[in-house]
DNA sequence: CAACCGTGGCG
DNA sequence: TCGCCAAGGTT
C-alpha cells in the first residue's frame, strides 16, 4: 500500500480518506460525537454501571435485540444474578426461566457457561484484554469490543449493526447489509475512533448515533452532529448504505400440540438441547398436514406414553414466525387420565407457579390459544 | 462460510 | 397481514 507515486490516482481518491487513516477526521468526529451523546444520551440502567459483569449481561441481552426490550430482563437478571459467581453457581434452566421471551436462548447457556469459566479461570473477574475476553463462551468479536471500551475504556473496536452502519456512510462504503459489519478495516475504523477520545464514550456514542439518528431508513441527517463529515451525505447516497439486504424465504412447517391437562397444572416437555428453542419446556409437539386429523394429536401423545382423553379440537392455527422459519401450530386438549412418566423430559406445570425452566413466547401462546392462562414473563411466580 | 438460532414492534 | 429489522455467536 505504500505510495509508488504521487501521480498514481487511487480508486478511492475520489472518497475520503478513509477514518483509520486520517487521524484529524476522525479526531473531529470523535469530538462531534462525544459531545452529542453527553447531549442525547439516553438514560438507560446498563448505562450508570462500570460494573463489567453488568455491561456483560447487558451485551449479551441486545445481541440482535431492541434496547425496549432489554430493559427490564436486564434489571430482573441482575437482581437476581447480582454477580458472576452467583450465575456461576445458578442451574441451566434458571438461567433459561430468565430469559424466557427475550429468543436467541442460546447466548443464556453461553453466558451461563461463561460466568463459569469467568469463576474458575480468572477468579471471577473478567479479564480487560480483548483477546482473553473472546475466549469466553459466548463473547464474540462484538461483545469483546463493547465490554474492553464501554466497562475498560480500552480503544477495542465494538462493530455491531449500527456502528457498521454509521461508519460505511461515514467512509461511502455500499456493501450490503450482511456483509458490511464483517468487512476488513471497519475495525480499524472503529479503534482509530475510539483511539481519538475517550472509548468509553465513544463506543456508545457511536452506536447510541445510529439507534436514535443514523437508522437504517429514514436516517435524521438534519440532526446528525457528523453530517459535515459524512461521504454518503456529501454523495447523496445515505439510503442506499448499507445496500438492502437479501432475505431467503422462510419455509413454513405444521405441528400439533398437545395441551394436556393433569389436576390443576398443564403437561410440558423439555425440547432436546441444541436445536430450535433447545432446552426451553413446551406442551409436547407432533407434526401434521394441512388438515388435522385425530391421527396427529394421538401420535403427540402416543410415543410419549400418555393416555388422553380429548376435550377440545383446535380452533384455528398459531402462527409463529422465526427468524428463518413459520410454524403454524394447532392445540388441541385434553386431560390425562394418569399421570405422566417420570422420565424427565415431562412435567406439570401449575399456571402461577413457577415454570420449570425456560418457557418461550411459543409455548405461552400455544397456551394462551387453549385457554391456558399464562405466567409472568420472568419466569418468577404469578400473584 | 453460510446456516442456524427468537421475538416484538413498526409501517 | 406481512416483510423488515435490532447492541451477534457458533458451527
């Protein structure tokens, strides 16, 4: 990359100089930046800690998820997980029953998993090295980043969405959505930002910019503190960055559930680890066609060892949308007339008391559709 | 490395 | 009603 001659034009001359190697644009930038979010910032509970392990949480809490809705799993998590050796030391399906509607349910193992080898290799104090951060289960490049700049205030890039977002319209760069945020030298944008101010600031500064001003449509440029410094501003090209993304077709599967009654409680099953809403507990689930015949419902039950008698067909489908899936699920009652097998993949759940573990949106709409009133979100006991 | 993994709000 | 999307990590 050295210079082989002044006269040698590169492609991108026409552009900026890109951040990471224009230290006086990004130290006026980073000083636009800092001053803003001292303005704009809003007041959120993971914002008035430096406690690592609670900027930890949080994290892993907004990884692909809305700050509304962190919020309150965040506050319930810490009150009841105030430290890390007390995750460490809490079982799976707490962990879980914390979780439960937040989705991705994955990240609570991880965490959970990394409270532990946070305990048992660094004495329950998380390491301010970015390289020994990514080592713990469940922080990635993002999660590194945030937790070394925003609780260490250490110049470590945190390129998630936004902030890939904000710097590809700072620097012109139009690649699509989904490539954008792992592009080589976002990175190194990002450090030499964080480099030019306090990181600590800066990080959220940057990412609190793209949430409030720099979103992905409709971006507020009249309200942008780096407009001026912006190319795809200059350019006329800020809704055209990042390029829209492609989105593959969600192909779409039909199940029956079975919402079985026994006394007062309702019968759940423990889904095998893994895979989609792994470890979470819901009424049990056979596939079936288009057209539900009895068939389907008797085998939701019938490898399970269960003797049923049946109350109540469904009424119409529960739609339920993944990221990359539908499901349409029909529930259909009934009421056991013996107990279930102890086998421990099965349980009854008294509505009101707490759940075994986690219970996801899926099966409280699943329940709610058969007339089963739900818990409480927090997984904690309903009054 | 592309696929997998949730959910709720919004236009 | 439905597509889009939001502070990613793992395999």
């Amino acid at each position: 990359m050295a210079a082989r001659g002044a006269l040698v034009v590169r492609p991108g001359a026409m552009g900026p100089r890109s951040l990471a190697e224009d230290p006086a644009r990004a130290a006026r930038i980073a000083e636009a930046l800092s001053c803003w979010f001292r303005a704009h910032a809003r007041d959120l509970p993971f914002r008035r800690t430096r406690d690592p392990y609670a900027i930890w949480v949080s994290e892993v809490m907004l990884q692909q998820t809305r700050v509304a809705t962190v919020v309150a799993y965040y506050e319930r998590f810490l009150a009841r997980f105030p430290t890390v050796e007390a995750l460490a030391a809490a079982d799976e399906d707490e962990v879980l029953a914390a979780f439960s509607g937040l989705g991705y349910y994955r990240r609570a193992r991880l965490l959970h998993a990394g409270a532990r080898c946070v305990v048992a290799r660094y004495g329950g104090a998380l390491p301010r090295d970015e390289a020994a951060l990514r080592t713990i289960p469940g922080i990635g490049a993002y999660t590194a980043g945030a937790i070394a700049s925003i609780a260490f205030d250490r110049p470590a890039p945190a390129v998630d969405g936004n902030v890939a977002r904000v710097l590809a319209r700072l620097d012109g760069i139009e690649d699509p959505a989904e490539q954008v945020a792992g592009r080589p030298g976002l990175a190194a944008r990002a450090r030499a930002l964080l480099s030019a101010g306090r990181p600590r600031v800066l990080a959220q500064a940057t990412m609190e910019l793209g949430a409030l001003v720099c979103t992905p449509q409709a971006p507020a440029c009249d309200r942008c503190p780096v407009a001026g410094a912006c190319h795809a501003h200059r350019t006329g090209r800020v809704d055209r960055i990042p390029a829209p993304r492609r989105r593959p077709a969600r192909p779409q599967a039909r199940f029956v559930a079975a919402v079985l009654r026994w006394r007062d409680g309702v019968v759940l099953e423990r889904r095998p680890a893994g895979g989609l809403l792994g470890g979470l507990w819901c009424p049990p689930l056979a596939p079936c066609r288009a057209r539900v015949r009895p068939r389907a419902p008797a085998r939701a039950v019938a490898d399970r060892g269960l003797a049923v008698e049946w109350t109540g067909s469904a009424a119409g489908w529960v739609r339920h949308a993944f990221t990359h899936r539908v499901w349409l699920v029909a529930a259909w009652s009934g009421e056991l007339r013996a107990p279930p097998p102890e086998s421990g993949a099965l349980v009854v759940w008294r509505p009101g008391e707490a759940p075994p573990g986690g219970l996801p949106s899926l099966a409280r709409r699943i329940l709610a559709h058969a007339g089963v009133e739900a818990a409480t979100k927090d997984g904690g006991t309903a009054p």
